[in-house]
C-alpha cells in the first residue's frame, strides 16, 4: 500500500483539543530550516509560557538534515522551506512512514547585495549568469568595476533548491561560489563583503542589506501574499500523519490567529 503525504494549510486538518499531561508527551523536538527557525523558536517560547510542563528543543540545521532526521525518528517535527522530496518519500516508504506537511507560513527569496553596491534590481536571467559564473564582474551589468562574489547556500538547504529551481533552472552555481549553512552566515558575509551577492529568507532582511528588485519587483510580505515578487514559496512543519498529541497541539498554535501573529512580526507572510 503506497504511503501518503498530506499537505495541510488550515487549522482543521490538525486536531486540538488534546491532553498535555502525559509525561510521555512533554517533550517537542524540532530541527531543520534556518528560514523556519526564527518562527518555530518565538512560537515555542510563547508557546511554553502558557504550557509549563512542555518543553520544545529546536536546531537549524537545513531542511534536508531535519527530514533525514524525520524519518530517521530522531525528531518530532522536521521544519522545512521547501517540499519534501521523491527521494525521502521512498526512504519513507521503506521506513513504514506515512509524512504529513503543514504549511504553516508564506516566505519570499530575498536577492541581496552589500550596501555599497549601485545596482538595484536585477531579473531572474540575469540573476542566473551570476550564479553560474557567466558574469563575474559588476561593471558587466552596469554596476562598479568589482568582481562578483557569489554566495549561496549549502546543498542541505531547502531555500538551495528552491532556488535551484527558481533561477538556475537545474543549472550548477559557479564552482568559486561560496557555499554557507544558514541565511544568518549569508547575511553576514554579505554585509561584510563587497562585491558580494547572496540571498535569504525575506524574515533575514536587515538594514544592513541591500534587497534587489527582481523583475521590477522588491521582496515584501505584501509582495508574496499577491504573488507578484517570483521568487516566493511556502515554508512547511512535517511530522508523522499520526504525531503525538503535543507536537498537533503546537502545530495548531502555530496555525492559530495568535500563531500566524507571530509569522507576521518574524517577518514573513502568514496564511491569512
């Protein structure tokens, strides 16, 4: 019998109502994307105050390493910003498991230079010879006499692949890219190089940055939401189809109006 995988967006298809008191169930553990930590760390702490008796261990690690994780049973909930794969379903299949996703929030790939760089948009085939070593000098687009740097994230990362399919179109980066674990690490070496291009999840957007314009549109929660700005996506929380009672009990406060409060104040888009 093939195994499933669910995709849910709203409240309903996680029910509530559960009993936290078991002292087999007070413990959440959580690790995957970077993009997602930022939610799932401010919600957990929200979450905690009003459930003493809970406790939730996070750890970004890249959405590829909390599945594997997942499916390992090391973890109750893998965050991830980009869908699962084939791949892992297989290794689900093999495993027994049945995955269910829950979009639990809207993001946008944030294009990014140092704040010294002149240019200031940028489409999508342009964006893509950067990234593959086409053009390696700013003054080729218009910009500073200034070698490019190009940063990107590790292979682990789902907002990589995201990418991957967004702008280099299965396409390899340039082998003199620099190749970095977290948006954190990509923001600051961004900040701290210039020439340097990289990109984050909209939530990593600082002062500090300089956001591109891609195709004439700016990254924004406004952007996202409407579907304009093209480098959007969903950013997901997998479990098991069946999860223990207080990994949904927190996934439906994630859901929750006061939940997707906190996605908006973290910076990224939530679902309604």
């Amino acid at each position: 019998m093939k195994k499933l995988i669910i995709i849910a967006a709203a409240i309903g298809l996680i029910s509530s109502g559960c009993k936290l008191s078991s002292k087999n169930n007070n413990r959440i553990t959580i690790a995957g994307s970077t993009t997602v930590l930022p939610i799932a760390q401010w919600a957990a702490e929200v979450f905690m105050d009003s459930h003493r008796d809970i406790t939730i261990s996070i750890r970004g690690s890249g959405s590829g390493v909390g599945i594997a994780q997942l499916l390992s049973g090391n973890i109750d909930i893998a965050d991830a910003s980009r869908e699962i794969k084939p791949k892992e379903l297989q290794i689900a299949n093999q495993k027994g498991k049945n995955i269910l996703g829950t979009i639990i929030a809207l993001d946008g790939i944030a294009v990014v230079v140092n704040k010294q760089n002149p240019i200031s948009e940028i489409d999508v085939n342009t964006l893509k010879d950067i990234y593959t070593g086409k053009i390696n000098n700013w003054k080729m687009i218009g910009g500073l006499d200034q070698t490019v740097v190009v940063i990107s994230r590790d292979i682990a990362s789902g907002t990589f692949e995201v990418f991957k399919s967004k702008v280099l179109q299965g396409e390899k980066t340039t082998q003199n890219s620099l190749m970095l674990a977290s948006n954190m690490e990509i923001a600051g070496a961004v900040t701290q190089t210039p020439g340097a291009i990289g990109y984050v999840g909209i939530g990593f957007l600082t002062e500090e940055l300089k956001a591109l314009r891609i195709d004439s549109i700016m990254p924004s929660q406004e952007t996202v939401k409407n579907g304009r700005y093209k480098l959007a996506r969903s950013l997901y929380m997998y479990t098991n189809i069946e999860p223990k009672e207080v990994t949904k009990t927190f996934i439906n406060f994630v859901l929750s109006t006061q939940g997707q409060k906190i996605v908006q104040e973290a910076g990224y888009v939530p679902l309604y």
